[in-house]
C-alpha cells in the first residue's frame, strides 16, 4: 500500500525520482567501494544517520 502511494508520486515528481534514484545509485556506489573493506567501527551509524536526517531535511514536502 505505502510502496503504490510512493511509486505512484514518484511517478509524477521529478525532483523527488532525482533524489530517489541518487540515492539508489549511491548506496550501489558505496556497496561496491566498500566491499573489499571493513567499514570502521561508526561509520555506518553515522552515514543512516546522515542520510535519515537528508530524508528529512528542509527541502521535504
């Protein structure tokens, strides 16, 4: 039910696709950087966390 109302308004927002698929191909980015790597202890917390707080930055609405 969420996943129809988001794709249904993604499929009508461009800015709001642009920052969905940045994010899809940034998280792929990093997944594939960081795969040969163990992440540091915090680091993950801190990039969900500075990724949460981007979700619902001013610029939300």
């Amino acid at each position: 039910m969420i996943r129809a109302r988001v794709e249904r308004h993604l499929s009508g927002c461009n800015e709001c696709t642009d920052k969905a698929t940045f994010r899809v191909h940034l998280k792929a980015l990093i997944q594939v950087k960081c795969a040969e790597h163990e992440v540091p202890d915090g680091l993950r917390d801190r990039l969900r966390t500075l990724l949460a707080s981007a979700d619902t930055g001013p610029d939300q609405g």
